[in-house]
C-alpha cells in the first residue's frame, strides 16, 4: 500500500522535467511530535520520497552558518 501511495503522489512530482528541491533544517527530525510511532512514519516517508523522481531532499546541518537568501 505504500508504494502505490508514493506512484500516485509521483505524477504530480517532477512533471514537464521539473525537479523540485527541498531543504530541510535538521532541527526538523529532532522535533517529536506524536511519539515514536509517529516519528518512524514520517522518516520512513522522507526515505521513499528520495526515490520519487522529480523530488531532491537535502538536510541543512543544525551547525551551519546562517547564510542570507539575496
């Protein structure tokens, strides 16, 4: 069931050769919210959306620098 989930989500991810790129503060995975079974949920999903095409996951480390967006 979950990979017909993810194949369904796929379409809309990456159409027309787009790829989208999403960052996430490590700050986020360290966040419990829901307890352990739900935090296991949530990573196991970042695990299979790495593999959609279309979609680039990236971490940003608690210990980088600030940088500014301009």
């Amino acid at each position: 069931m979950q990979h017909a989930h993810f194949a369904a989500r796929a379409q809309y991810v990456g159409p027309e050769d787009r790829t989208f790129h999403i960052l996430l503060g490590e700050q986020a995975l360290n966040t419990h919210l829901g307890g352990p079974e739900v935090m296991r949920g949530q990573l196991r999903r970042l695990l299979d959306a790495m593999d959609l095409p279309g979609l680039s996951l990236g971490i940003i480390p608690a210990r980088a620098p600030p940088r500014s967006l301009s």
